[in-house]
C-alpha cells in the first residue's frame, strides 16, 4: 500500500461505515501541471461516474491550469511576507 494511501486508511475506514462505496483516490500533480501516473485512479473515476472523454479532457485541462497559474502566484510572491488568514491561524 503507498504511503500516501496508508495516511487515509483510518480516513477511508471511518468514512466507510456511514457511506457504501467509499475509495482513496490518489491526485498528485506538480506546480507545472504535470499529472503523476498514480492519478490513474482519479481518471477512472471521471470515467466511472459518466463523464465522456470531452469532458474528462476538459477538466484536465483546468486542473492543469490552475496548478500553472497557482506555480506562477507563489514565484511571483516568493519574496514577499505572505499574510497569515485567520483561517489558518492556531
């Protein structure tokens, strides 16, 4: 089992017994938009919820661009202090 997968299993566990069918899906892509070969999961689930292949590319092709634009954000920010949300404040 990846270590990735091992991290969720109580997640997945615990999810299981108030849901039927419950997966761990792996989505790993880099800054650059460069999908992992372990996302394989993920594009079989667009597949097995009925998504047609227009549309699975489509969303890809979003995703993609996100992570670019999102890259982009934090080198041109890189240099500067980044505010601390509430939100995200312990």
């Amino acid at each position: 089992m990846p270590k990735k997968a091992q991290n969720y299993r109580d997640l997945v566990e615990q999810q299981s017994i108030k849901f039927t069918n419950i997966a761990f899906i792996n989505f790993s892509m880099s800054a650059l938009g460069i999908i992992d070969k372990c996302t394989s999961d993920f594009l079989d689930m667009l597949i097995n919820v009925q998504f047609d292949i227009a549309t699975k590319n489509c969303m890809l092709r979003k995703i993609t661009t996100f992570a670019i634009r999102e890259s982009y954000y934090i080198f041109r920010t890189q240099s500067k202090e980044w505010p601390n949300p509430e939100l995200i404040s312990y």
